[in-house]
C-alpha cells in the first residue's frame, strides 16, 4: 500500500500542532491568543529544521516510502497545512464548546 507522503506530513504536523498548543496553553496561563502564536512559531522552526536535516543524512532506503531523503519546499507546506489546521481546529473547538466565553473570562 503506497501513501503520498503529503498526507504524512500533515498528519504528523496536526498532532505535533495540538501537542504543542496544549503545552503552550499551559505555559502560557491559558492565553489563547499568544498560545496559537507560539504553536505557530515553534512547528514551524521545528518543519524547516528537519527539511534541512533531510539534506544531511541523504539517502535512506525506508522501504514503503521512497528511497531517497531530501528537503522538499512542498514537504514544508505540507508541515504547515498541518499545523495551520490544527491551530484552526482547535479554535473551532474552543468556541463550539464554549461559544460566550472569552479569553479575560479564563484569568
């Protein structure tokens, strides 16, 4: 079974994106606004360091998904659809939940 490796990264990437915001979330003493910014920020950082990684190591024989391991520009929108995705789900799901709700009503 053949999978476009797209898909991969943008799944990959939506869960690093949860992930991230849950922890941001935290870090930030639940600042939506500046926890989205960081989830953004960090992922991304995060999608270009391991593009330029994939131009270090080369070939790498993974059998199911290619042969070869390099930086790709449209791997990298791969990775930020995803994490833009996340952001966006997650912002969907705060306000499906509680619709009234803003972010001073949280302090």
């Amino acid at each position: 079974m053949i999978f476009n490796d797209k898909i991969i990264h943008i799944l990959e990437y939506f869960i690093l994106g949860i992930l991230s915001f849950r922890f941001f979330n935290i870090v930030n003493n639940k600042n939506v606004t500046l926890s989205n910014i960081s989830t953004f920020i960090f992922c991304t950082i995060f999608a270009i360091s391991d593009e330029i990684h994939q131009g270090f190591v080369g070939y790498f024989d993974s059998g199911e998904f290619g042969s070869v391991r390099d930086p790709d520009l449209f791997d990298l929108f791969a990775d930020i659809s995803g994490i833009s995705t996340s952001i966006v789900i997650l912002y969907i799901y705060r306000n499906l939940r509680n619709p009234y709700k803003t972010e001073t009503d949280v302090k």
